[in-house]
C-alpha cells in the first residue's frame, strides 16, 4: 500500500509520543500533524522530532490544513466527543482512533456512536495488545482448537478499570469472538480511585461474566488483581488464562505465554514481552487502521460496535454494584449511573 494515508495525532504526552514513533516504523500511515492543548513547549518540541510536520493548539484549524484521513486522539480521556465532533465535520477524515478508554461516561460513548453512524465516520479504539505476538498466538491456539472447546477465562490486571481495565475486558471479548454477554455480576470497592484526574475509576473491582455461547470468565481488576510471581511491576501484573477440554493457557504482558495440552501431558512456555514488543504493536495497530479506512467492509477487531461492547461491560460491572444483582444484557446506560455508584458507596 505504501504511506499513503495522512495521519494527525491529537495529544502530546508520553503515550501520544509512542503514537508518534510508531508512525515511523508503520508501512501504510505517514504523520502530517500534531495538534496540542495548551504546553506549546512540549508540541513544539515533538513537531521538531517527528516532522517537518504541521502544528497547532487549535484542532479545527489543523484539520483543514494538514486534511488528513486518520485522526489519533492520544490525550486526556476527558476529550473525546469534541474532536470526534471535528472530525465528522471534516470531509477527509475517513476514520478516527481513539486512545482507551471509549469514553468516561456512557452519554459520551453513546454520543460519539451517534455521530460515527450519522456522518458515516469509522472508529476504533486503540486497544493494541491484540498485535503483540504471545496475545496474538493466544488468540490463534484458540480459533485453531489447541485447546478444544473453551469454557472459561480470567483476566486480570493491577491497574483500575479505566488504567487497564478496559484492555482486559476487551481482550476476554476478542478471544470469545466477542460473543454476545448475557449477564455479569460485579462489584468494586476503593472508591477513592474515582477522584484521580485521568482515570476516574474505583481502584478495586471484580466481575462474573456469562457469555450467550455459554462460556463464563472472571474478571479482577486494581487492587482486587492478582500478583503474577516474579514479576514486580504494577502495570505488567496483567494477565488472561484460557481453559478449554483440550488444554489450558495464560498469557502475561511482560513474561511468557504458557500452556498445557491434555491429550499429551506436554506444557509449553514461550516468551511475552512488552518491553520488545510493544512499539512494533502500536504500529501493526497503525497499519490496521490504514487498511480498515481503505476498505470498511474488511472490519476491525478494535471497531465501534466491538469498542463499546466492551465498554458496556464495564458500565455493567458500575451497575452491578450499585444494585447488588445480576445485569441482564443487552442493557443500555445512563449516566446518572456513576452517581449513583459514588451513592452506594
């Protein structure tokens, strides 16, 4: 395909510079701009890194200059509609990635959906895990019958449920096909996290999920996570375990992918790194988007419908604890929700 689709990055912290130099090693997008909000220094000074590229504080203005057709929202999870808003209203943009998570309340998440579908925008959330080679070969031994038919899985993660959570939720979708949930039991507790200014989330949280297909996984996020032995940083405590009639395996985010095979007795251990492999990730998910925009009809793994699937477990985990009962899906949400979640608690 060649770098032929024009990339504007939207953010200029340490993740969107991750953004920005997976660009480089990306074979299908070139970035043509980045835009700010208010540290000029810091935009100045990624523009001169990555460039010669356009730049600005002012995103509207930037969108008409640089016309791009991939718009990479890599900042505070407090902007999403707004440039979702731009974007929609700009004749070139063909499709827009957004940083996890989807939205921080279900209004916005339904409204950005509202102006994808109504202005025939793509959008996918940038859940790039699934392009790191061990997630990936996990995902294969699945869809290939390694480990026979699934029946359960059990994600978790130390970071809270919108640090990381939403990785995890979504990636126990992605390896059940993002089957269709029929109900979830959640509870959370350390509400103190909702105060943090980025990632406004309880710092405990753990859920039940049933799958229409029949499959059940648990699900354990913040401090309710899990320790993964031998590994002592916070944000690699991360983790997804498949088990199936045939076998059994689980994947780490910085140390190995494992499994068991049933019928043989063997166990097998190859590596998982994030440290190796996290930048080249970013860019196959770059690529991907590239591809996607081309031609809609191949799909994304990390598109609308699936991004807010998954995002919907989420806001059923808040309802669940709020009512102390099982949440029935499909369920639409409101947000007096997270009100009524700081209530209860």
């Amino acid at each position: 395909m060649g770098k032929e689709l024009k990339l504007l990055l939207v953010g200029t912290g340490g993740w969107a510079a991750v953004h920005a130099r997976a660009c480089r090693l990306a074979r299908n997008v070139e970035l043509a701009g980045i835009c700010g909000h208010r540290n000029r220094e810091r935009l100045t000074a990624l523009a001169d890194e990555f460039g010669p590229v356009a730049s600005d504080t002012d995103l509207a203005a930037l969108l008409e200059e640089v016309r791009p057709d991939i718009l990479d929202v890599a900042c505070n999870p407090r902007w999403r509609v707004g440039p979702v808003r731009l974007a929609a209203a700009c004749p070139s943009v063909k499709l827009v990635n957004l940083e996890k998570p989807l939205a921080l309340t279900p209004g916005e998440a339904y409204e950005i959906a509202r102006l994808c579908r109504e202005n025939n925008l793509l959008l996918t959330v940038n859940h790039q895990k699934k392009f790191l080679p061990a997630w990936r070969k996990l995902k294969e031994m699945i869809a290939g019958g390694v480990l026979g038919s699934v029946s359960f899985m059990r994600a978790t993660c130390r970071g809270n449920l919108l640090e990381q959570g939403t990785h995890i939720a979504d990636m126990l979708l992605f390896y059940n096909d993002y089957a269709p949930v029929s109900w979830l039991m959640g509870q959370v507790a350390d509400l103190e996290g909702l105060d943090k200014p980025q990632a406004a989330a309880p710092d405990a949280s753990i859920a039940v999920l049933c799958f229409e297909n029949g499959v059940r996984a648990l699900f354990e996020a913040g401090n309710a996570g899990r320790f993964l032995s031998g590994e002592t940083n916070k944000w690699y405590q991360f983790a997804l375990e498949v088990s199936g009639d045939a076998g059994h395996a689980e994947v780490t985010l910085n140390r190995d992918l494992t499994w068991v095979d049933y019928r043989s007795g063997r166990t097998v251990r190859e590596r998982s790194s994030w440290d190796d492999d996290y930048l080249q990730a970013q860019a196959a998910h770059l690529d991907s988007l590239a591809v996607y925009a081309a031609d809609p009809g191949c799909g994304h793994v990390s598109d609308l419908e699936h991004s807010l699937q998954s995002f919907e477990v989420i806001m059923g985990i808040y309802a669940s604890a709020c009512t102390g009962g099982r949440v029935e899906f499909p369920c639409r949400f409101e947000d007096r929700l997270l009100d009524a979640l700081r209530r209860s608690h």
